[in-house]
C-alpha cells in the first residue's frame, strides 16, 4: 500500500512538472524499461542523463526534466544551462562574469 501511494505521488508531482519541464518516453518493454540501453525494472526510479529523473511504469515509462525550461529574462541577459547544478544561470550579455538578478 505504502508503495502505491509513494508512486501515485511521485507520479502527480511529475504531472505538475510537465507544466515546467521537458519530458521524454523511454523504451518500453514487458518487464523492464531502457533508457540509454541500460534496463530499469517495473516500478523503479532513476536519475538519467543531462538532469532527467525517471520512473519505470507497468504501462509506460517517463524522463522528465528537474529543472525548468529556459526562464524570462532582460533583453541584456542570457541563460547558459550548467549541467552540474541542472539549472540555468542567468547572465550578463555586456560582463560574462556578473550574474542578472
């Protein structure tokens, strides 16, 4: 039981993220998912490529992203996506070194 309802939650936050994030299907098979030619059992979760947290369904199985897509920002600003903290920082255009609030 407290397994179903982690996985219901996990899956209804994922849910709210789709609003947020990029998401992509991975692989299917009858008794495990493949992402990247790595399997993955039914009902299991893990953390994929280039800031993707996934989940291995009986029906399907999901990557969504932990960050959110490119963000607004000012016309003198640019976004440069850093990999090792799954988010964009925000830059200045004029001074590469100066963050835009």
């Amino acid at each position: 039981m407290a397994q179903t309802v982690l996985v219901c939650v996990t899956l209804l936050l994922m849910a709210f993220d789709l609003c947020y994030s990029d998401c992509k299907f991975v692989m299917k098979t009858e008794s495990e998912c493949l992402e990247n030619g790595i399997p993955h059992s039914v009902g299991s979760m893990w953390k994929g490529d280039d800031c993707y947290s996934c989940y291995c369904g009986k029906v399907t199985a999901i990557c969504c992203t932990e960050y959110v897509q490119t963000p607004d920002i000012p016309n003198n600003c640019e976004a440069i996506f850093d990999k090792r903290l799954c988010r964009y920082r925000i830059y200045s255009k004029d001074n590469p070194d100066i963050l835009c609030e």
